[in-house]
C-alpha cells in the first residue's frame, strides 16, 4: 500500500479570514500544493464558517486536479 500525501489548507483560510482580505486565498495555495506533488487538498468546512467559506469549496472543486478531501459535521445544515 502505497502512503498519499494529502495537505490541510485550512490554516490559509484561517489567515485571510484574520486580515479581512481576498489574500492569501485557498486556490493558489491549493494549486501551488498539487504543482509540489501534494496527492490530495483536505479542507474542513466549519459549521460556523470561520474558515473555508462554502465558495472556497465551489471554486476548490472546479479546479483541483488530484483529490478533495472536504471535513465536515454531520448536521441537517451541511
């Protein structure tokens, strides 16, 4: 069994939404992983959205490549 190397980008979502701004945005980070060999992009979709926002998750399923591994509660909401 071969091991995947999946990456979390959730904590580049954790900055922007600190900076009140567009950057650094989740897709490039996205790209730039899977452009280094990345297997997969994990992302966790809060119920809060104090994160990942749902067109992070929109916009990531379009144009990741590889793998999209999206985290989330099992409530009526999501």
């Amino acid at each position: 069994m071969t091991a995947r190397l999946n990456i979390n980008i959730d904590h580049v979502a954790t900055v922007r939404q600190a900076r009140r701004a567009p950057e650094p945005s989740v897709v490039a980070a996205a790209l730039l992983c899977e452009g280094a060999g990345a297997d997969g992009i994990t992302v966790h979709l809060r119920g809060d959205r104090r994160h990942i926002q749902d067109e992070d998750i929109y916009t990531l399923r379009r144009v990741v490549t590889t793998y999209l591994n999206v985290e989330m509660a099992a409530t009526d909401e999501m």
